[in-house]
C-alpha cells in the first residue's frame, strides 16, 4: 500500500511538473512586468487627474459645470481606452444597453449621447496604428474588403457630390428647394457626415473582436458577460412594469388626442427614456433601459440570439440554467413591454435557431432545456392571462390595419419616386440622428432610407458587403470544429443573415443593433481561430508542446495588440 501511494504521489508531482509550462525565469519575468504595468497605470491615472481637473476649471469658467464635468470625464474616459482597448472594449459592451438609462439620469445633454463613442472610437484608432505599425490587416477577412471599398467609395461620391453640392450651392430666392438648394439653416456637409458615422461607424468592431478576443477565455467572459447584461436589463424592464402597474409611475396622464397614443419623456420612469402607459386606451410601449420603446424591442430580439447561444454552448450547467432564465425574461418583456414587433420576432428568432443551428436534433440538450423553458413561460402566462390576451389582440389588430409588406412596399414606392439622382439625395437626409445638422426626411424602412441617401447604386454596394459578411460568416462556422462553439458561431450567422436582409424598420441605424451587428460578424470570425487553437491544445504525446508553441507564434503574428 506505502509503495502504491508513494508511486501516485510520484505520478502526481510528475503530471505537476508536466503540466507547468512556466519556468522560474518566466514567472519571475511576468511578475516584473505586472509591476510595471501598475506603474504605468498608476502614473497615468495621475497624469490624467492634473490635466483633467485643469480642464475642468478652464471648461467650468466657459459653460459651468454642466460642460466641465463631461469634459474631464471624456478626457479620462477617451486616454485610458485608447491605452488600454482590449479592457474598454469590454466596457463599451456594457455601456451600451444602459446609455439610454444614464443620459436621461444625468440630464439629457448632448454630450452624453456621444458617450458611447468615447469608449470605441479609441479603441478603433489604437487598434488601427498598431495594425498599421505590425503591417497587419485591419480589415478583416479578407473576404469583405473588396465590397466593403466599394461601398465606401460609393459613400463618399454620395458625400463630395451630393451633400457638397449642396453646401456649397446656397438657397437663391424664387427657386424651389430642392438637391442642389438645401434650407436656408442646413449644414449639408454635417449632415453628410454625422449620415457616413451611422452607416458604417461602427463596422471597425469587426476588427475589434477579432483582434483584441485574445482565446477562449476572452471568449467565454464576453458570452457571459453578455448573459448577465441582459439578464440586469430584464430585471429592470419588469420592474419598470410592475412600478407602472401599480401606480409608482404615473405613465402617460393628463393628456389628450394625439398624446395619449405618443410616448412621452415626462412618463419615464426611473429607467430608459420615454414611454406610453395608458391602459385605459390600451396602449403600453415600454423602454426599458433604452432612449426609446423601439431601441427596447429591437435589443429584446438581438438577445435572443446571444441567450440561445449560451443556453446550448456553454459547457458549465450554471451558465447555462442563467442564461435560460435571461431568455425566459427576454420572452417575458416582449409580451409586457407592447411592442408588437418584438412579440412577433422573438419566438419566430427561437425557433429559427432551433432549425438552423441544428439544436433540435440535440435531443441531450434540447428536451430538458426547451422543456424547463417551457415550464417557466406557462406559469408566467398562467400568471398574467389578461395581460397575454391584449397583447395578442393589438398584435393581430395591428396586422390587420397595416400589413407588414404592404407598408414595406410603400415606403419602397415612396423613395423611388423622391430620390433625386442614382448616388441618393445625400447621406444622412433619412437619418433621425443627422437632423441636429439639417432637415432630414422620415423613412421608416432601413432598405428605402439607404434607397433615399444613397440611391440604388449604394444599394446595392451595401447588399454586396452584408452578402460577403454573411457567406463569410457562414463558412467560418462551419470550418469550426469544437461542438459547443460552433453551436455559438451558428447563433452568430444566423443573426447576421436575419439583420442583413431585414428591412422593416431601420434597426442597424440605432443602438443596439448598430453595434450588436458588427459584434456579431467579429465573433463569427474569430471563433474558428479560437477553435484552432483549442486543438491544438489538445494534441497528446511529444509533439503537443512544439506544435502548441508554433501555432503560438502564428496566433501571435495575427494580433495587434
């Protein structure tokens, strides 16, 4: 017995010994280099600290402190995620379900609705020099460049030509308005230019995810990180319902006509922006923690996606129990929060997945998962009949007086017949947000508003690249390996192809799937690295430690930061 456990503890210290792969000298190195790292941070949290609060006195002396106090923090904010942007890449995943929630809370400035950017746009530009200094591809795959060039260029022609020609063409009087004689107040350049930041400002994320999403543990905190996101927002939107119900918020009162069916500002409560609770006329549009009920409804479907995914990829049962009550609360707040589109997408979505990532057949995972599910939406909907029953009826009443597709090809009709010259009326003329800068025309469908900025020219640009993002992300997929993760890089292109081709609303020109979109396209094309690298991993014998160190340096060749 001695002899046996001395050979088990021998094996024990020898498997020890094998498994580390760090020798005194290297961890003595990586304890050097956390040292300096605090250093540096320590060193640029003051540096940041001076020249920030010497700011802030100069910014306060000139506005008050309504500009001084966004102007130090943006300062701060902008300087420590350009330094570090894998770490503010995270910070910009969380900021944006809660930008609606915390710039109604510190007071609407305009200012604050650039917040978000002051976490990316650094990130981008960090990612960018050091791709560039590397002589790496910031564009990536290489599969998207060509059309994504294309409709950047078709882009610009629309902003030099169009929205030039009409800055510099002012209005001459007794001649009507029109491509070339903008309003008197317009800033047509600005207009242009604030339209190109929402068409493709946010496509650089792809680069992003793929390049700072380091392996598989970056992978995992993000799809979890995720998972609690979503879980919060749902928590706080049927709080949200619940305070209305009984009469913490007071919602849509003491107003008439026209009013009673608009959401409003001076009915928020406590979360998002503005909402519409008059159940006397039965109407309830809910923001949750989002600027506008729309925004809570279109990031309510997105989360469907990431919730599926989790529910049947992640190899921990606790994640996965978490990440099927997110999706029960995401069920949940389709049918309170009112909003007819997210009660129609979010099951069609769930079931999508099931067909097309082929979970159905996982019957392992399917039947225990999709029953405990189905258990909890009983007893939420046994719960709330009434509630259920109204939803279903405006959903369907809704149908009836505007069908989808007719409306769809009306707004198509609309457009073709306003829009001034093949390259579009000028970029941002259908841009809700660009309005700051000049007149803007409402389009409520996403493929007649690019039809009205950029004509059928870049139409059909941005069908060639959103058709190369998705065949990309399609093939990635399927190049995967690993079960688990190629049940997420599914759940990746399968929303990918939904948000491509949809085009009933303007989804991907406002948060969340302004950003969800890209985030998507740069997991789906980081996955099969981080599947590689699995494997390689996972190579027994001799070879595992010489294989597992050149696939490090080609994994090394491909980062830039």
């Amino acid at each position: 017995m001695a002899k046996t456990k001395r050979k088990s503890q021998g094996k024990k210290k020898q498997s020890k010994a094998e498994t580390s792969t760090l020798s005194l000298k290297e961890e003595l190195a990586q304890k050097r280099k956390a040292a300096q790292a605090r250093k540096e941070f320590t060193s640029l949290i003051s540096k940041l600290l001076g020249s920030g609060l010497f700011l802030g006195m100069l910014l306060f002396l000139v506005g008050g402190i309504k500009i001084a106090i966004p102007g130090v923090l943006g300062i701060v904010v902008i300087s420590l995620c350009y330094k570090y942007p894998r770490q503010a890449l995270f910070a910009f995943v969380m900021y944006v379900p809660f930008a609606g929630t915390i710039i109604y809370m510190l007071g609407n400035s305009p200012i604050l609705q650039l917040a978000k950017d002051a976490f990316y746009v650094p990130v981008a530009i960090a990612l960018w020099q050091t791709c560039k200094k590397q002589n790496q591809p910031f564009i990536v795959p290489k599969a998207i460049k060509t059309p994504l060039l294309i409709l950047f260029g078709c882009s610009l022609l629309t902003l030099m030509f169009i929205n030039g020609g009409q800055q510099f063409n002012p209005p001459i009087s007794n001649v009507p308005v029109g491509i070339l004689t903008p309003p008197s107040n317009d800033i047509p350049l600005g207009v242009g230019i604030l339209g190109l930041k929402v068409f493709l400002g946010y496509l650089p994320l792809i680069s992003c995810v793929y390049y700072l999403i380091r392996n598989k543990q970056d992978f995992i905190l993000l799809s979890r990180l995720q998972i609690v996101l979503i879980l919060i927002c749902g928590i706080l939107g049927v709080i949200q319902y619940i305070l209305l119900t009984i009469g913490v918020c007071k919602g849509t009162v003491g107003v008439s006509g026209d009013a009673l069916f608009k959401a409003s500002l001076e009915a928020r409560c406590f979360f998002g922006g503005a909402l519409l609770y008059t159940p006397e006329q039965g109407v309830i549009r809910l923001p949750g923690t989002f600027v506008a009920p729309w925004q809570w409804a279109w990031f309510l479907i997105s989360s469907t996606f990431f919730t599926f995914a989790t529910t049947f990829s992640d190899k921990s049962i606790i994640w996965r129990l978490v990440s099927l009550v997110a999706l029960a609360l995401v069920f949940v707040n389709a049918v309170i929060s009112g909003q007819r589109i997210a009660l129609a997408l979010v099951p069609t979505c769930f079931v999508l997945l099931l067909l097309l990532t082929g979970q159905i057949g996982n019957l392992k995972r399917f039947i225990p998962l999709v029953g405990g599910f189905a258990l909890i939406l009983v007893i939420a909907m046994a719960a709330n009949p009434v509630v259920v029953q109204d939803r279903m009826d405006s959903f369907v009443s809704r149908w009836n007086a505007a069908p989808p597709q007719a409306f769809i090809v009306g707004q198509f009709e609309d457009s073709w017949k306003n829009v001034d010259t093949p390259i579009g009326s000028g970029l941002g003329r259908a841009t809700n947000s660009a309005r700051v800068m000049g007149s803007t025309r409402l389009v409520e469908t996403y493929y007649p508003k690019l039809l009205y900025e950029v004509g059928i020219v870049g139409v059909l640009a941005f069908l060639g690249l959103v058709t190369s993002i998705t065949i990309a992300a399609f093939k990635a997929h399927r190049t995967i390996k690993n079960r688990d993760l190629r049940t997420y890089g599914a759940s990746m292109w399968v929303f990918i192809l939904f948000i491509s081709y949809n085009t009933y609303y303007y989804p991907l020109d406002v948060d969340p799937v302004a950003v969800y979109y890209w985030l998507c396209a740069g997991i789906a094309f980081k996955l099969p690295v981080i599947d590689k690298q699995e494997s390689q991993e996972e190579i027994p014998g001799n070879q595992k430690g010489q294989k597992k160190r050149s696939f490090k340096n080609n994994l090394n060749s491909q980062v830039c930061i």
